[in-house]
C-alpha cells in the first residue's frame, strides 16, 4: 500500500433516498480525507447522515454520486481490511459472546483457529468482559453488548475501522476508560479511525482531527484539528489544549445550529 | 399446560360441576352423558384404543410432515423474492378461507381413504401457519444482522442458513404450535369423510349411534392428544433452541 494514498477519500458525496415527491436527500457534496493511521471523530446532530456514511465506506450501501476511495481504490463493496462496528450491537441471541466475537471468521472460514480463539479472548478480556465468553448476550447488559461489539469489530484486525457511537450506552466513567483502552489499542494495531460521536468532549479526548457534519442536506461544514500529544490518557483531560479544543468545537457546533435555526 | 395445578383443578371442578348437574336436572345420557358414563365407555372400550389413537396419531404427523416439507421451501421463496410473495400468497389466503369440510371431501374422493389421502387434508390446513410464520420470521431478520454477514462474506445461501433461519427459529415454532392443532383438526376431519378408522371416526360413528358417551370419549381424548402434540412443539423448542424462548430480550438490533 502506498503510504501517500489516504486511508479513506470521500470526495463530493451525494444521498439521495427515495425517488420522485419523496425523494430526500441526506447528504450533500460532503467530501473528506482521512490520513493513515489517523483518528477522525465526526460530529453532527441525529439523522444528519452519519450512519448512512459509514454504510457508504463500508461498502454495504452506493451513493447517489460521488467517490470514496479507501488505500487508492474506489470502494465497490465490503473490504477484509475495514470493519464497521454498529450503532446497536447487533449481537447473534443464538451465540455466546465468545462466538460473536469469532463471527467474522467462523462465517467466513468456518472453525477458528486456536490462536484466533486465544485472540478473541484476549479482546473479551480487554473490553472488561473476562469471564463472560459463555454468556449468551442477553444476559448482558447494554453497554456490555457494546463492548461485545467493539471486541468483535477488532478481532479481524482491520486496518480502518469504523465507530458508530460505539460508547452510547455506557455511564461517563466508563466511557472515558474504555475510550483511551480503545485508543491505545488501536494505536498500537495501527488502525486507521473513524469514530461518530455526539460528545465534543471524547471527540477531543481521542481525535487528531474532528469534523463536524452539519446542514440539511449535510455536509462537512468545520475540520478542527486537536493538538494534543498522543498516547491519549486521563491526563490528556488536563492538557490546556484540551480545554481550547472543545472550546472551539463547542463555538463551531453553536455556529451550525444557530444557522439551521435561522433557517 | 401440565406444570399449572390450576388448569388441572378447573377441570375436575367442571367435570364435578357437569356430574351434578346432570344428576340433579336427569339429563338424558344421549344428549348429555355423565362424566362417569363417560369413563365407564371408555374403560369399556379397552384395548380399541391403541389402535384408534395410533391411528390418528400417524395421520397427523405425516400431514404435519407434509406441511413442513412444502410450507418451508414455500416460506423461503416468498421471503425471498416479492414477486414470488405476491404470486403465491393470495392462494394461500384463498386457500386458508376455504373450510377445510368442504374440501376434504374432494381429496378423499380423488386420493382414496387411505393414509396418503388423510395427511394430505391434515397438512392442507397445517401448511398455511407454517408457511406465513416462517416468510414473516425470515423477512423480519434485522438489517444490520445481514449488513453485518455480508460485510464478512457476501454469501446469501449462507445467510439464510446461518442468519435468518436461526433468527426465524422464534416465529416458525409460534407457526408450529398452531400447525400441528390444525393437523390435528385436519386428520379428524378426513376421518369423518373417509368413515375409515381413528378417534375422528370413532366420535363420528358413535354419535351416529346414538353412543354418545363413547362419543365424548372419543373427543376427549382427541383433546388430549392435540395438548400433548401441542406441548411436545414446546418442549422440542425448549430442548433444541433454549435462547429463542428469551430472543425478546436480546432483540439487539432494536436495543
Ligand atoms: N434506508 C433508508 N431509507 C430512507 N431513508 C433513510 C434510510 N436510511 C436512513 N435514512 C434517513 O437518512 C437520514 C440519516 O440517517 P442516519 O442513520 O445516517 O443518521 P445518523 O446521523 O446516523 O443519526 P443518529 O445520530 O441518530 O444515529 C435520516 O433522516 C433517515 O431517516
Ligand atoms: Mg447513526
């Protein structure tokens, strides 16, 4: 792969759903790059279009018009090196946690193999979940589920990755563990991000950039950049840095939302 | 059914209720037999019943099997394609509205009296259930569950063996349930037509005897034979898919 490529280059992307009177369109002319081994959080109010994107980089849904390329080559469907971790959890009720979490290779290659099962494990393990591999998911909680999740979004080792809103469901302090384990796990795997979030303040926390996807149609309206040194860690939180970034965040959400008011 | 005392209690507080009634008005046992005249038939009819029961029994589940091996793969079409769901499903509906008395006949007619013919008017009015339950579990497989699939494999026989017929498992055995009482109603029905032998016959010719103890002997061990097949469904459920039963709760895709 060449490394000058961007890892994902979303250039004039277009959504239009439905057809004739109720056509609608979602997003408009929203174009983007992320950098290798970059963290990009987007920022945008519900049903501004960001699960619809993700569907787009995935490779599970086309859009209307417009290009995204991941490593140099247009997206034509569902890549080995990207992996989308869902909105919901998404868990199999039919599977134990362990099972969900091998799911992407037992689909695809039939029986995991010992090394790969040691690995699921070992991301059990990471997400705070040790001991739980036999559970049936329903007899987690939601927040849990999520994890379950995001453990199984890694166990592929995917070279980009995708997050939607992947710790909605789980209580602040949590969250800000969990985010920096993920963060350093990531780092260390290589992996390019891309996380949706409603918090300015993980966004902050985890991101070398943030773009904010606002308007109606949306598009991408602010690219603000964190300057913050990574590994991000509780004393990230500190960093005068920190505190200018959600500030300038927080003016640029304002900005949107008071333009969509005026409206 | 048989783990609530209570059902078993309002039974024998009926049958109690129905003994006494009978005594005080002096009900004639013809229109109406005393439970005891009833047991009495029974007991007296010994042996006869393996026979009748086993009968029966047989007629429903190869009616029941038949409906399962043309309901699935008719499930399956119509979840599969909306052309094939409006081609095929106003017949079903046809089909499910036409009682099934006046079409037994037919089938005995052109099939003769025997097991074949039985099963096949059992399994017309199970298959309907089946077929409804199972395209409607198989279409309501939640979106991300198949996204998800697809973006590890591309593969939709894959799919929906591994992903919707498991999500399906919860709705096809709600359309199971109601299968296999129908199978039951079915494989009585083509008795009374095919004046052969079995419970169905046997509630048929006693009544046209004027036996109606019998009669009601007969028909309450039919009921009890459509409780046991209708448990059974629940019990296999329970046995071989333990998490549909709790599916509600991780309905994840809905969290
Ligand atoms: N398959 C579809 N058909 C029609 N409209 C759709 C479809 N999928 C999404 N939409 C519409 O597109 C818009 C954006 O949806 P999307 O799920 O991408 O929003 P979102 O930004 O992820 O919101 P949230 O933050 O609430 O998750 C919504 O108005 C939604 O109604
Ligand atoms: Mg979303």
């Amino acid at each position: 792969m060449l490394a000058a490529e961007p890892a994902i280059a979303c250039d004039g992307i277009v959504k239009v759903f439905g057809s004739g009177t109720d056509a609608l369109t979602i997003l408009r002319d929203a174009s983007f790059v992320v950098r290798h081994q970059e963290f990009v959080s987007i920022l945008g109010s519900s049903g501004s279009g960001k699960s619809t994107l993700f569907r787009f980089i995935a490779g599970l849904l086309k859009p209307t018009s417009g290009h995204i390329k991941i490593l140099g080559r247009e997206v034509e469907g569902p890549r080995d090196d990207v992996t989308l971790m869902f909105q919901n959890p998404t868990l199999f009720p039919w599977m134990s946690v362990l099972d969900n979490v091998l799911f992407p290779i037992s689909y695809r290659f039939g029986r995991p193999t010992r090394e790969q099962q040691a690995y699921a494990r070992d991301l059990i393990a990471t997400v705070g979940l040790a001991g739980k591999e036999k559970f049936s998911p329903s007899q987690l909680s939601g927040g849990m589920q999520q994890r379950v999740a995001l453990a199984r979004s890694l166990v592929r080792h995917p070279r980009i990755i995708l997050l939607d809103e992947p710790f909605s469901a789980l209580d602040e302090m949590l969250r800000e563990n969990l985010a920096i384990d993920v963060h350093r796990i990531l780092s260390k795997a290589e992996c390019t991000v891309v996380l949706v979030t409603h918090s300015i303040s993980e966004a902050v926390l985890l991101s070398d950039r943030v773009l904010i996807l606002a308007g109606a149609p949306a598009s991408i309206t602010d690219v603000v950049a964190v300057d913050l040194p990574r590994p991000r860690t509780v004393a990230t939180l500190d960093h005068p840095a920190y505190a200018d970034a959600c500030r300038t965040l927080r003016a640029a959400m304002r900005r949107n939302f008071q333009e969509a008011a005026d409206v | 059914m048989f783990k609530r005392p209570i059902a078993i209690l309002v039974l024998l507080a009926a049958f109690i209720l129905w003994e006494l009634a009978c005594r005080v008005f002096d009900v004639p046992s013809y229109l109406l037999p005393k439970p005891s005249e009833v047991i009495v038939a029974a007991i007296n009819f010994g042996g006869n019943w393996w026979s009748a029961i086993t009968e029966t029994f047989l007629t429903v589940m190869c009616g029941f099997g038949l409906a399962l091996l043309i309901g699935f793969p008719l499930a399956i079409l119509i979840s599969h394609s909306p052309f094939a769901y409006r081609a095929i499903y106003p017949f079903l509906v046809i089909k499910q509205s036409t009682p099934i008395v006046a079409v037994a006949p037919i089938i005995i007619v052109v099939g003769g009296t025997g097991l074949v013919a039985k099963s096949v008017v059992a399994a017309t009015v199970a298959i309907f259930p089946i077929v409804v339950a199972t395209a409607t579990g198989l279409m309501a497989t939640p979106k991300e569950f198949l996204e998800l699939a697809r973006s590890v494999h591309d593969h939709p026989r894959k799919a929906l063996l591994r992903i919707r017929l498991p999500f399906a498992v919860r709705y096809i055995f709600s359309g199971l349930r109601v299968a296999i009482t129908l199978a039951v109603i079915g494989a009585v029905v083509a008795e009374f037509v095919s004046a052969g032998r079995g419970l169905g016959y046997l509630v048929y010719s006693s009544t046209a005897f004027m036996n109606t103890p019998m009669a009601f002997a007969a028909l309450l061990v039919l009921g009890f034979l459509g409780l046991v097949l209708f448990s059974l469904v629940g019990i296999i459920q329970a046995l071989l898919f333990p998490w549909a039963s709790e599916m509600p709760a991780a309905g994840a895709a809905d969290a």
